[in-house]
C-alpha cells in the first residue's frame, strides 16, 4: 500500500481543482447568462470612460463589445465593471469578471504567478513626455537639464533616471503623489515637462486649461504592451478572446470595415475576405462559436483601424498618431496571425 503523504494530497487536490477548472466553460457561462461581465477602469479618455449618462467608450471599451460581438452576436450584451489598479486581478481571478480590458500591461509576473493568461496587445504604449509648445523642443534630446514634473512611486522614476543618464544629461524632478496634481502643476509652469504613460499624457492634456498648447514628444522610453486579460486553466476561452482582437487587425489588413461588411460578405471573391466573414474554411467551429462569429465582430464594432481613430486617433480628442499601433505593413508592429 502506497504511503500517503502531504506532497501526495497536494497532488490529488491539485487534481481535483484543475479538473474543475476544466470542466467549467466561461463561454458557456457567459452564453447562459447573456452578459458579458467585463472589467475597465474607472475612467481613462480614450481608453475606457463613461458620460454622464453612463455611456461607455474607448478603445478597451470597444474591445468588450468585440468579445460579446462574437459570443452573444450582440456587441450590447456588457455588464461594465470598473476597477482601479489594486482590485482588477482580484476580480478576474474570482470570477467577478470573464475578461479584463484595462490598460494592463503584459508581463511575465502577470503572466507566470497570478494564474491568469494575456490574449494578446491592443495598445502598444510606453512612457514618454508631454511639453509646452513655447518650450520650442521636438524631441527628448533636447530636455537636458528640465524641469520634470512626475508621479512619486513609480516605475516612471526609475525608466526617467535611467533615460537622461544613458543620454549624458541632466534633469530636475519635480515630485507629486497623484496624476491629477502632477498635471496641474504642470499646468501652472511649474516643470517645462510631464513624464507618463503616453496613453495617459494624451488623456491628461484633454484636463489641460489649453490643451492646444501642449505636445506629447515621439520618443517612448519603455515598454508597456496593454492588452486582454483572462483567467489560466480555459483554453477555449483564451483562443476567443485571442482571435477577436486578432480579427479586428486582419480586418482592416484586408480593407474590411463595420461599413462594407455587408457588400464584402455578398460580392467578395478574396478567400482571405471570404474566411474572416465565415463564409468559407473553419468558420467558429474551432471556437465553438458561429460561422459569422467575426462578420459581427466587425460589422458591429469594427476593425482595429476604426476603432483606434475614433477613440483615440485622428476622429477623437487625443489626436494620437498611430506610431507603433499602425500595422506591420504600414511601419507599424500591429500583426495577426492568419484566420485559416
């Protein structure tokens, strides 16, 4: 008889929970219950805010409807979670939410010990500077020896430090605790430069009291791949998710918008076209979804084009360039992988 010991129950229970991790569906419990529940901030421009009628839009927003689009075949059916930064593991992990879409950046803590998978990039960002236009510089490279106001407590000090001294300069660091006081001291004169995300430079100038006067420079000193979060432990949901956001960039490589969806799935001879509409090859029978899975992801949302220059690009406040968010053949890094 085999002698039992901690190690061996261990191993049984871990068994045991995998084989309930396994067995549980979060697409069939996302169908059954005809809500997608989806977490996003609790309100960054451009990326996931609500009006003052509750709305919500965004970039990450919109990456909620794409996962309802082709689960539910409604890009509507969303319950809304906001999270701030401490609380969006906690609710993915416990299942208070199916997905995250939340600025959240991808890496391999996150990704290793937290028991939960990244679906892939749908900003790529990283820090960067805003500065006055009067200050008459178009490149970091010329802040030697600036005044930088900055967020205490973050790994922005530390990416700043290292920039000006791999640079050979020199800075002054004006310090707050919080984004809000940062950028209004910034407002007020007090530093020739503000340091941050660049996703968040954008939406901190919309709070300026002359926006206009501000520019956020081309240089990006880190890197802060944002994108989809789901739970470890349910592969067909994590290939969903993957494969939404994968879509929304094939679609716009291959020229296909929310508004010629309907002429392409009736006139296109494209066999690239054609599989992407469902209307040849696997269809959602790998995802266990519809054949028209992604025709209403895009019809009803849009390809990743759209959605970034309406939220946050050329139709938006922001005005944010596409930069390394174009795609791979347009200068960009933004690439999917085949829908075939």
């Amino acid at each position: 008889m085999r002698k039992i010991t901690w190690a061996l129950v261990a191993t049984v229970v871990t068994l045991v929970l995998t084989a309930g991790f396994a067995q549980s569906s979060t697409k069939e419990e996302v169908q059954k219950r005809g809500v997608l529940n989806c977490g996003v901030s609790t309100g960054l421009p451009g990326f996931s805010i609500a009006d003052a009628k509750g709305v919500w839009a965004g970039i990450d927003v919109d990456g909620c409807k794409a996962v309802a689009a082709a689960t539910l075949g409604d890009a509507t059916k969303i319950k809304y979670v906001p999270l701030n930064a401490k609380e969006r593991f906690t609710a993915l992990q416990s299942g208070e939410i199916d997905l995250l879409v939340r600025g959240t950046t991808w890496t391999l803590t996150r990704d290793s010990s937290l028991g939960l998978n990244f679906a892939g990039v749908n900003y790529y960002d990283g820090q960067g500077f805003m500065v006055s236009k009067k200050l008459g510089v178009k490149s970091a490279l010329e802040l030697d020896g600036a005044a930088v106001c900055i967020q205490s407590g973050t790994t922005s000090e530390m990416n700043l430090a290292d920039y000006f001294k791999e640079k050979k300069m020199t800075y002054k660091a004006v310090v707050f605790d919080t984004h809000d006081a940062t950028a209004a001291a910034f407002d007020k004169g007090r530093c020739d430069v503000l340091t941050s995300d660049q996703s968040q430079l954008y939406g901190l100038r919309t709070h300026l009291s002359k926006p206009e006067d501000a520019i956020v420079l081309p240089e990006v000193i880190s890197k802060e791949p944002l994108g989809p979060v789901v739970r470890q432990g349910d592969d067909a949901w994590l290939n969903i998710v993957k494969w939404t956001f994968n879509a929304m960039i094939e679609a716009e490589e291959l020229g296909l918008t929310s508004a010629n969806a309907d002429d392409m799935k009736a006139n296109s001879k494209s066999p690239a076209v054609r599989r992407i509409l469902g209307l040849e090859g696997i269809g959602g029978k790998g995802l266990g979804l519809k054949d028209d899975w992604s025709y209403q992801v895009i019809k009803q949302v849009g390809n990743y084009g759209e959605v970034f220059k309406r939220n946050v690009g050329a139709d938006s406040p922001l005005k944010i360039e596409r930069g390394l968010n174009a795609l791979w053949s347009k200068g960009g890094i933004m690439y999917a992988p085949p829908l075939r």
